[in-house]
C-alpha cells in the first residue's frame, strides 16, 4: 500500500450525488432516544404548546421546538457548558445533526437562535417540558413519589466581583475604597493602600450593601471550595427510591435552606400531583433543620427524617407543637430506617449535582438572571432524568459511556474469574481437610 499525499490545493466539485455523500455512521443512544421521541410524539406537542410564541403568516419560519429543546439536552449529554458550544458541537457532528433532523448541505442553528428561542418562550412552557419527561418516567415506574429527598448546591454566576456597586451612592468598590482612603487621611492612595484598607474592613461583603448591576440575581456567597463568588442557588428534589429529580428550583445563593425549600417543596407537590402520586417522607441533612421547617412539614403531613445539629439544651416555652414534632423527627432519624435514608442521601441527592453540575458541565452559568437561568436548568436537569431512563432502556445512560465499554466488559471478565479462582481455591481446601480427616485418628481407629 502506496503512501497517500495530502494535496495542497483541491479544486471544490460543482455537484454531489446524495447517494455518494458521507453519512454518519450515528449513536445507538441517540437513535433510542429519538425513538421515544417518536413514540411519544413529543415535537407534535411540543409544537402545539408553543405556536402561541410565533405569528401565523408573518415573517420567515424559525427552527422547530423540538430542536431547540434537543439542543439544550445535547448541551448535558455532551458535557457542553455554553450555547456557543453547543451550536458548534451540532454543526460539526454528523450523529449530533441525525439527531436533530438536519442534512450534511443544512445549515444547524447558531447560539444568537437559541438565545432568541428562549427569550421568546416562557419559563412554564420549559416547566411543562420537565413534567412531560417525568411523565415517561412514570410510565416507566420510574417515579415513586413517597420519599422526597431535598438538597441544594451553588452555582458560579456570569459576573464579577470587581464590578459590584453601592446600593445606595452606585459607587463602584474602587471609587468607594478611595473615598474611605481619602477621608482616613491618605490623599492619593496606592494600591497596596486600597488593599491594606479593605482587608482590615468588617462587612465588607454584604449584599444588603453591594449588587452587580449585570446580574442583579447574582449574590456574594461562599463556594464549595472556599471562594467568595457572585452566585445562584439551585435546590433539587430528589425521588430517593428511584434517583429522578422531580422538582428544581433557582433562588438567592443568600437564602438559607430553611427558607429556600418552601418554593421547591411546592414545585414538588405541584409536580407529583399531576401524575397522580403524593409525598409521605421528607429527607434532608442538617442545614434544613429548625423548628418551624420540622413542624410546617408536619403540618403537611410529611414523616421528617432531617439529620439534627448539636445544639445542646433548649428551651420550648409556648412552643409545645414544635417541641412534639422535633422529638418525632429525632426518634424517627435515630431509628433503623432513619439510618438508612441518611446513609442513601449522600448518594441519591448528590449524584445528580455530580451528573449536571460536573460531567453536565453547569457549575458556571453562562446566563444572567434567574429566569434565563431556571430555563437552561430546567432543561438540562430533564436531560439528566432522560438519561436515567435511558439506562433502563439500552442501559447506558449518556452517549460517551459506550466509549468505555471494552473496559467494562473486561471488569466483569476480571471479576467472574476472580469468583472462579476463588471458588476453585474452597474446593481444593475443602478436599485437603478431608483428606486430613482421613488419614488422622480417624483413619488409624479404622
């Protein structure tokens, strides 16, 4: 076989045959996926829910629902963070183009489409675009709805600190750090003395003082890696028998646990409802704990089972409700199921942070505004709840995880023989005690 020349210059064909044009060899996953697309008829509903968006004769015909929504998932199947990235990803892969219905001469859409698509379509139609994915998990008993787990987590904002202003003055941090400079005596300040001074200031770090005019959304809070950043909080409620997310939620990254999780125990129950299903047990870790949270949750008719920080001795004066329901709660956590469902929260709620926030590629956001955002989210947590059913179905839940098949097939391998050489190793040692047996005293009375 000859060696073959990359020619440095290729005079472009007039024409192509379609039949002589390269096809995609496709995605088993994708191809699965699209079939339940298919079956479900979700671009026709889909369509119909948002042809109140459009004019009916006036202007030319956008990209169809279906791909926009297709491409917000693409974004959680490929680990793909931005809208840009996205749009790049689909025109530049043949499977990512079947998938969406396009051929090799259309052109896919841009990020500028998608941005476009989401201003003009609201946050209830991506609400009921989540809640038609948890109805194809329902059908699959994929949705139990008795025991709800709820967990929060930050995420990274589209703005900087270096660019926050005064509530009140709409100074920004420099001009304010030079003022205070100038009226402790130092006329023309440096930066070391900028820096020297805002280090030794107490509270300088309050939202109730400074906002980025950017992204108003956005609060000063500390990372899970020990940052201080402008971010977004999203709560996750969890189904814990089955793993699916049945409600997310964004909200003030300053909002503690025990205020946040009335909105998302409302989009929970609101949610379960619908497909006919009602909530008996409520789990959660020690941040969700207080008094009026454990009875409210009582109230509601929810078996708490939320970890207790150590408080030491307290007093109830007048508060004999909360008292009862704070005692059931710790009997309940101390108990052998209560034990168990903290042990199944570390990895029922946090697997999905990790699968949409780490893999999924959505620790920053690339939005601004807790609308845009909860859009994006909505659809990239349906995505993740998509991939738990589609490891029901063909049993890999993301397209990548194939890529790593022959490694997995070769860890069964090692382990069914390490089960047989085990197994071998008990038999020879079982037949050499008996043989022992045999020959001892036992043998010698014989």
């Amino acid at each position: 076989m000859a060696l073959g020349r990359r020619k440095s210059e290729r005079q472009e064909t007039l024409w192509v045959a379609r039949s002589e044009v390269c096809q995609g060899p496709g995605h088993p996953f994708y191809v699965r996926l699209n079939a339940i697309f298919a079956d479900a008829e979700f671009d026709a509903w889909v369509e119909k829910r948002c042809e109140r968006f459009y004019a009916k004769k006036r202007g030319r015909p956008s990209i169809p629902p279906g791909v926009y929504f297709r491409m917000l998932m693409i974004g959680y199947f490929e680990g793909l963070d931005s809208e840009r990235g996205i749009a790049w990803r689909c025109a530049d892969s043949l499977t990512l183009r079947e998938f969406l219905g396009y051929e090799l001469t259309d052109k896919t859409p841009e990020h500028s489409t998608l941005s476009v698509i989401r201003n003009r379509v609201d946050v209830e139609t991506h609400e009921e675009v989540f809640g038609w994915i948890l109805e194809r998990l329902d059908e699959r008993g994929l949705i139990k709805g008795k025991t709800i787990g709820v967990d929060a987590t930050t995420l990274e904002a589209n703005a900087a600190l270096r660019s926050l202003v005064r509530r009140d003055t709409d100074q920004g941090y420099r001009e304010f750090l030079e003022a205070l400079a100038k009226e402790s005596g130092i006329e023309t300040p440096t930066r070391q003395d900028l820096a020297r001074l805002d280090r030794k200031r107490k509270g300088k770090g309050s939202n109730g003082d400074w906002y980025n005019p950017h992204d108003p959304d956005a609060k000063i809070t500390k990372m899970k890696d020990g940052r201080t950043h402008l971010a977004h909080k999203a709560e996750h409620a969890v189904d814990m028998e089955t793993g699916a997310t049945v409600a997310v939620t964004v909200q003030p990254a300053n909002r503690g646990d025990t205020h946040s999780v009335g909105e998302t125990l409302a989009e929970t129950t609101e949610n379960l409802d619908e497909m006919g299903h009602e909530a008996e047990e409520f789990v959660a870790d020690k941040g969700y704990h207080s008094r009026r949270v454990v009875e409210l949750l009582r109230q509601a008719g929810l078996r708490t089972y939320i970890a207790e920080p150590q408080r030491g001795r307290q007093r109830w004066n007048g508060q004999t409700q909360e008292q009862q329901a704070v005692y059931a709660n710790r009997r309940r956590i101390r108990g052998e199921r209560g034990k168990r469902l903290q042990r199944s929260r570390g990895e029922v709620l946090e697997r999905p942070f990790a699968h949409c926030y780490e893999t999924g590629a959505m620790r920053r956001t690339h939005l601004r505004g807790h609308e845009k955002i909860r859009k994006r989210l909505l659809i990239h947590v349906a995505a993740s709840n998509l991939s738990l059913l589609m490891r029901t179905v063909c049993g890999i839940g993301k397209p990548k995880t194939l890529q790593d098949l022959p490694g997995s097939l070769w860890a069964v391998l090692a382990s069914l023989w390490g089960h047989i050489r085990a197994a071998q190793r008990r038999y020879l040692l079982e037949k050499w005690i008996d043989s022992d047996q045999l020959s001892g005293p036992r043998a010698a009375a014989a």
